[in-house]
C-alpha cells in the first residue's frame, strides 16, 4: 500500500486566493456575505473577484474559457493554482485529473443560449452544461493525459473526489493525481431550486445569517468559490523533492436509502462513513484533534451531526475541537469538501482554527465548539476528520494528518 501525501492546495473563494489572504480574513473576521441582487431576501456569500495572478492571466488568455459555467471557472482557476503551489514544474504525463463542478443552473445568463433564436447558439454551447468539462479543460491547459474523472455526488463530491484519488493512489494505480471542485448557485435558478426546498437561511442581517449548530439557526447561506488539490504518493512526492502539506490516512462513504433530501435522522450511515475513515486511518476518534463539520446551518442536518459527534466521541477523555467553515464561506454544494479541507489544513498549520460564526446558543453545549473563548495554547492540531453529507443521503469523510518529519518514518 502506497501512503498517500498532499504536495499543492489552491483556492478560488470569497475568503481569498492565497494561504495569507485567508489566515488574515479569517484572524480579522471578515466575510462576503451579502444580499442577493436576483432573489430578493436572500443572503449569499459571492466570490467578488478571481483574483490577479499568473493562474488568472493563463484562463483568462485561453480562448475557449467560454465554455466554462461558473463553477467550473472556479474549478480550473483553482486546479492551476494547486499545481502552482505543488511546483510541477514538470507535469507528470500520465497525471491524472479528477473534478467536480455542477451546471450553474443559470439559464439566462449562459453566454450563447438564446431559445427564441436557436441559430445564435454557440456551435458547442452544450459544453456549458457538461459535468466533465472543467477536468478536460485542465487537463487542456496541463497538457496531462491520465485518467480524468468527474464525480457528482452532491455536497458530498468534493471529499468523495479526495478520496476517489486517495484510494487509487494508496492500491498503486496512480502516482500524481490533481483533485479540482468548483461550484456556483448564486443564480435565480440554483437559488429558486434551494428556496422551494426551504433549505435557505431568512430573516437575518447577512453578516448573522450562517449560523452552524445555533438555536436560532434556520437554513444555509449559499457561496461559490473552487478548490484544489495535488495529492502524490509519499514516494514520487519525495523522488522530485516535493514540499509535503499534509497526508490523507483515511477514506469513508455510505448512503443513506432513505430520503431524497432529509438525511437520516439518527445519522446511521453518517457515521459508518465516518467510522470506516477513521478504520483505514488505524485511528480512533481520540486521535483526532479537530474535525471540520458539515455545519449546514439547517434544522436537520446540524441535529443529526451533533448527534453523530457525540456517538463517535463517546466515552472519550479527549474530544476534537469542533469548526464549522461554511459559517464563513457560505455553502459551496459540491465544492465545499475540497475547499474545507484546504482552508482548515492552512489554519491548522498556523495554529489555530476558524471559530463558528454566529454561535450565540448551541444547540449541544456539550461539544466542544471553537469560539472566540477557545485556548489554543499547548493545543495539538496535527490530526483532523472533514465529514460532509449531501442530497440523496451521500455521506463522505476523509482522515488527514499535518505533515512533520515525524510523519516520514
């Protein structure tokens, strides 16, 4: 078995670009949030700028970009950045891309769709549409040609690609491969599809409108953004000298069977995903030492999580430190696993983790949520759980350990 290691992160959010731009957004508490201009009363959490770098210049430059949605413009801009940061300067040829991008859902606004006069289509407007388009994309712009493959298994995607790509790394069927998720449904139609369900935050000012695992808490606050990530194995990571970030111990998935939307109310599968993770990281909950939440904000969601938390951790004299990025970011659908991995690896590293915002009255007092009253001195934050759980009960966790010179042996 290959040990499998994480060498690049790249990020197109609202809370920035880079690793700086984010520790200092998140030590100054700041956010995007803000008022939607196409559904009136709903709170959204925008990327308001792509940034200005090499990685923006080269998509910008590329002259069939218009065939990217949004989210997948997120999604290539941030897979560019992560082999950036990985410094491949030689790409492998037979890399491997895997990605995650949904269709905008913005009809109006795709660039060529016109209904009333179907001969002003562009010739390929179907590529909009295409869930594989921002991996080919890449894979266009990297000139790589392994495997790609393009997962959607709703908010759960971004960590089912991590370990899509964890697992074929770890049986030897790949050595390089670039994880790239982006999402937007910012748009009238990807917000009407979330209001009609009720799943929408309402009734509060936007910067208290994301409030994960609060009393009052009453729905999510939609984002967009991208990430990405260069995961190796330990052996071609260290045969081309590679920075190391971190490695990823272990994998976890199920299904709930049950509702469309809801999850299971006693989080079952949830937790097997989570305790069959933690099995391949030949760990226990006790080993871990924060876990990023899937903290939605939702009625139901957040009460099967915590119930989830406190069944995982039971018994244990030593329970992680609880963070909930998405009160941050907003919720990026298919794109938040990737993007929460990245920004709570960069954190960790700099020692500390993102509090939940706007956690007035828990609705478990009993777990140990970070806040401002958290005391990070003497705190190991080396080993962390991402657990995320999407539509159509998909249920997904990944193992990942701070990389030290300890980590080699």
């Amino acid at each position: 078995m290959q040990r499998v290691v994480i060498t690049g992160m790249g990020l197109c959010s609202s809370l920035g670009h880079s690793r700086t731009q984010v520790l200092v957004t998140l030590q100054e508490r700041q956010n995007t949030f803000c008022h939607s201009d196409v559904l009136p009363d709903t709170v959204v959490s925008p990327v308001k700028t792509p940034g200005d770098d090499a990685a923006v210049a080269r998509l910008k430059a590329w002259r069939h970009r218009r065939y990217l949605s949004r989210g997948g413009f997120f999604a290539v801009l941030a897979g560019l950045r992560a082999v950036d940061d990985a410094h491949l300067v030689r790409l492998p040829e037979d890399m491997g891309l895997i990605g995650c991008a949904a269709p905008t859902l913005d009809f109006s606004a795709e660039q060529g769709l016109a209904p009333a006069d179907p001969l002003k289509l562009d010739a390929l407007w179907l590529l909009r549409w295409l869930p594989n388009t921002p991996v080919s994309a890449l894979a266009t712009l990297l000139g790589v040609h392994g495997p790609g493959l393009t997962l959607g298994c709703a908010c759960a995607s971004g960590l089912s690609a991590l370990g899509e790509a964890w697992f074929r790394i770890r049986h030897g069927a790949a050595h390089c491969l670039l994880v790239a998720c982006g999402d937007s449904r910012l748009s009238l139609g990807g917000l009407l599809g979330y209001a009609r369900a009720h799943t929408l935050s309402h009734g509060f000012a936007p910067e208290q409108a994301s409030r994960p695992f609060d009393r009052a808490r009453n729905g999510f606050v939609p984002g967009e953004g991208g990430a990405a990530l260069v995961l190796e194995s330990l052996e071609h990571a260290r045969a081309r000298g590679a920075r190391i970030r971190a490695e990823v111990l272990g994998y976890g998935a199920s299904l709930d069977a049950g509702s469309l939307a809801a999850p299971d109310a006693e989080g079952r599968f949830a937790q097997w995903a989570i305790e069959k993770a933690l099995g391949e990281a030949s760990c226990t909950a006790a080993d871990l030492d924060w876990v990023s939440t899937h903290g939605t904000g939702t009625r139901l969601n957040d009460e099967m999580e915590a119930c989830v938390l406190r069944r995982i951790c039971a018994g244990r004299s030593r329970f992680p430190l609880l963070a909930a990025v998405k009160s941050w970011t907003g919720h990026l659908a298919s794109a938040c696993g990737a993007l929460e991995t990245v920004v709570c690896l960069w954190a960790a590293a700099a020692g500390f983790l993102p509090r939940v915002c706007n956690l007035e009255e828990p609705l478990a007092a009993d777990l140990p949520f970070v806040t401002e009253q958290t005391d990070w001195q003497g705190r190991r934050l080396a080993c962390g759980l991402v657990e995320n759980f999407g539509f159509g009960g998909q249920n997904a966790a990944l193992v990942l350990r701070l990389w030290q010179e300890a980590c080699a042996q």
